[in-house]
C-alpha cells in the first residue's frame, strides 16, 4: 500500500490564482481531512469527509473547496490564492468508527503564495 | 469542540522517561483519546490510542483515569530521535462525523 500520497510537493502561486491540492489513499477508509500547519504552529482542520459525496467544513475552511467522489481521492482547491494561505497542507485518512480516529497523514504539501 | 491543554514544550536527558500529561475536561462519552508525534516536515503520526485506564504498545504507555478528564502518555527511556512534537487528541462527541482538533502539541527535546 502506498497509503497517502499528496500532490505537489511544493507550489508557490501568485496572489490570486487558483489550484487544486492532490491526496489519495489506497487503504479504503471512509474518513479524510486536510489540514493547514503555519510555522511553528499545531494543525488547523480545513475540510473533512465521512464517506464519497459527504464533506464539512472544519475550523478554517474560508478561500478552499472540497469534493469527494470517490472513497480514494479528496482534492483541496484554493479558490484565489492570498498570502495568508501560505501554509504546510495535509491530508490524512482513517477508518471511521464511533469515536476512535487512527489517522494516517500525508508527506504534506508545502505552498507559498507571493 | 472538545478543547485540549498541553505543555507547550518539556525537555528531558536521554535515557528518562518522559510523562506528558493533556487535560480534556469536555470530552464526551464516545470520544477516545489519541496522541500522534510529528517530527520536523512530517506529517504526524500515530502512537497510541485509549478509551479507559491503561493501554500500552510497543512505542508507549496511555494513563487515562477513571474520569477521562485529563490523561498522560509515558514514554519509556526516550532517546534522542524521540524529540519532536507530541499531540493529544479527542473528538467532538460526534461519533463518525467527528471533527478532529488539534492542541498547540508539546515540543519534547531530548539531549545527551
């Protein structure tokens, strides 16, 4: 299993542009998130999904978008790129049961937005 | 949301073994409590988790007392490459639509 892969691994933008942050997993789990990490600081829950065509918002989900279409993949898209999204992003998966989450994370997608 | 406090840093001589205590006076009663460590551009990663009293691995050991107002993960005889960032955390009580929060974490360095 190649468990959860992300794409990019780095990206700088310009202000104002947009893109769409990649993760998917192999391990059929129901539960996906992404996450933002600035320097320094704890993880920031953006969006999360409990199964495909199911998502909520998390903490900060201001300027992103989530889908989910299939139970592997769960894209993050930034809607028009500021600078206060330049961040550590990081999606994670996790059987979903009652209660107990053994998340798995991502390598993590380091973004600059200039 | 069930909130979460931490230490914001510990240090430690190798060797030791380290008690990092959270406390989660509003966790409710589906919630389990997990801790993940994340070393420098890494994503987290998990090292234990429990519902009730006592679990241990491999890795680490979990108190969790009979109110599950707080608990304390142990780490036995940590070495250096045990430094890193330590987080615990529990859900918000709604079972499988939970929303995961985490804590500042606790930066554990370890040094000869």
């Amino acid at each position: 299993n190649a468990g959860v892969t992300q794409t990019p691994k780095f990206q700088v933008l310009k202000t104002g542009q947009s893109m769409t942050l990649q993760c998917a997993q192999d391990m059929n789990h129901e539960y996906m998130s992404w996450y933002r990490q600035d320097p320094g600081m704890g993880l920031r829950l953006i969006h999360y999904s409990v199964g495909a065509g199911i998502t909520d918002q998390g903490e900060v989900p201001n300027g992103y978008n989530v889908s989910r279409s299939t139970t592997e993949d769960f894209p993050l898209r930034l809607l028009s790129a500021a600078p206060s999204q330049t961040s550590v992003y990081f999606c994670a998966s996790s059987y979903s049961f009652q209660g107990s989450y053994e998340q798995y994370f991502g390598p993590g997608t380091r973004l600059t937005v200039t | 949301l069930a909130k979460t406090t931490q230490p914001i840093s510990m240090d430690s001589y190798e060797g030791q073994e380290v008690n990092i205590t959270c406390s989660h006076n509003n966790i409710a009663t589906n919630d389990y409590i997990t801790w993940y460590q994340q070393f420098p551009s890494q994503g987290p990663r998990f090292i234990i988790q429990g519902y009730k009293t006592k679990v241990t691995n491999e890795v680490a050991s979990l108190f969790i007392p009979a109110d599950r107002k707080s608990s304390t993960l142990s780490l036995p005889r940590v070495s250096l490459s045990d430094t890193a960032v330590y987080y615990c955390l529990v859900g918000d009580g709604g079972g499988t639509a939970s929303k995961l929060t985490f804590g500042t974490g606790t930066r554990l360095q370890v040094t000869l």
